[in-house]
C-alpha cells in the first residue's frame, strides 16, 4: 500500500473543510456511504494525481481503494471526534414504519438525534431495513455504538447485548408511515 498517498491526503489542508462538511453531511444521512465515499475518492485521485506529477509516483488502483478507505473512515471517526455531546442529555430516536401490504413484511427506517454542547443538534439515520416489533431500538443502539456515542455493551455468547444502557435514549415511535416518509431516502 502507498502510505504516502493516505499521508498527502490527510494533510492536505486545503481539502481539510470539504473532507469534513463530507463525513458530516454522511453522519447526518444527507449522503449515502456509497456517495460519501465517492466525493472521498475524488479527492483521493486528485492527491495521486499531483503525487503522480511531482515525484513520479506509481500508484495501483488497491492503493487507490486502500486510501480511500482509510480516508472515509478517518474523516467519519474524526467527525464523531468533534462532536462533544452534553453529558445531562438523552439521546433521541424518531422511528417511522412501514407494513408492506403485498408481502405482509414491517419495515422501519429511524432519526436519531443528540444535542452537543456547543448548542447544536447533530442526527443520523439508521437505513430503511426489515424489521418489527423493538427491533428499531435495538438497531439504534447498535447504530450509537458503532458511531462511538456509547460505549460497546457487554454481549451474550449468541451475540446480544446484555444490560442495555436504555436509560440513555428516548424514543419516539411515529408508527406507519407512507414509504415515502422514511427517514435516509
């Protein structure tokens, strides 16, 4: 892998606010992993391109992929990072259903939204999937894990997560919506 690749981007400060405003439109779901990871190779192939001219640097479409990679998931990491969240606040999760009338399958998509401390609210969406009952809490929570808003939960050997921390969230449940009211797209 060309390390240096990686290194040119990250460093780049001139790309620094658009790699940022990036991670944060996909964090808050105005951008899909797929298009977010787009724009980041954009940049990426942009950096290979001056490496390129410079120093002559030969790079293979695995380093492309691994630095794009690497980049999307830094910036994600990094934009989570800046994002204090006020200690006294619960974290909000909107949920909206839909029942597939043909299939007889629920579905659910679902908001969810923490209040920082420099006064704004930051949310992302947990995508349109399968799924009934209290499933969307629980994919909430593993949503707010994986995003490092709380910390991994002790699991079972099959794979549950023991003693939720449930007292940390308030969900709102809007029940049955059009389709074309999910949250995500």
């Amino acid at each position: 892998m060309n390390s240096t690749l990686h290194l040119n981007v990250i460093n780049d400060g001139a790309t620094y606010a658009r790699r940022r405003h990036l991670a944060f439109a996909y964090i808050e779901g105005a951008r899909t992993w797929a298009e977010y990871r787009s724009a980041i190779r954009a940049l990426c192939v942009t950096a290979a391109n001056n490496a390129r001219a410079m120093f002559g640097d030969k790079i293979t479409s695995a380093d492309m992929k691994a630095c794009t990679d690497q980049v999307a998931e830094y910036m994600v990491a990094h934009a989570w990072e800046c994002i204090n969240i006020k200690p006294e606040t619960k974290i909000r999760g909107v949920i909206r259903r839909w029942h597939d009338g043909f299939c007889g399958n629920s579905y659910f998509s679902a908001r969810v939204t923490v209040e920082c401390t420099d006064g704004h609210e930051r949310s992302f969406c947990v995508p349109f999937q399968y799924g009934y009952g209290n499933q969307p809490e629980w994919e909430i929570l593993r949503e707010c894990i994986n995003h490092g808003l709380i910390a991994p939960c002790e699991r079972y050997p099959s794979g549950g997560i023991k003693d939720a921390p449930w007292e940390l969230f308030a969900f709102e449940d809007q029940g049955f919506m059009k389709k074309s009211q999910r949250f995500g797209g």
